[in-house]
C-alpha cells in the first residue's frame, strides 16, 4: 500500500538526492579560503543535509520504511525538500 515508486522514478529521485548533496558539498568548498577550512565546510554541508533529509520525515512515508524519526507534518516536509533540492541549484 502507499505510492511505491516504479525503478526509474527510484533512481531518478536517487540521482537528484545525490545531486543535491554534491552541490551543497562544493558550496560549503568554496565557502572556505584554506584547505582545511574547505574540507571542514564540505563536510558540514553534506553532513547537515543528508542530516535534516533523514530525519524529518512524514509519518508512514513508503520511501522511509514508513519509519519517522522526527514526525512531520507534509508540508513541513515539503519546504525541506525544497530547502534541500532548490538550495542546492
């Protein structure tokens, strides 16, 4: 039950989720001027977004296992993926 995703929306949804992580790991790079620093910022970058993406999930959402760390309600959820994927691009 739920809406099941068919395999190319799963691995179009997948690409765009890494996509997203990629992006925000090369604008925590070039936040940095040092090298360290720009290791440091990636990471945080990535970090926080798989962070907050994982866990602030819809309750009974077929793509978590129906599992919800952090309950929220669907437009909550919506605003981060925007947050996640439009700030990203």
């Amino acid at each position: 039950m739920g809406s099941e995703l068919g395999p190319f929306q799963a691995v179009l949804r997948f690409s765009l989720e890494v996509a997203a992580l990629v992006a925000w790991a090369m604008t925590g790079w070039h936040v940095a001027s040092s090298t360290p620093g720009r290791l440091a910022g990636a990471t945080v970058a990535v970090v926080a977004g798989a962070t907050v993406w994982a866990v602030f999930r819809v309750p009974g959402d077929a793509s978590a296992s129906g599992g919800a760390p952090v309950p929220v309600p669907g437009p909550v959820r919506l605003a981060l993926e925007l947050v996640v994927l439009l700030g990203a691009a």
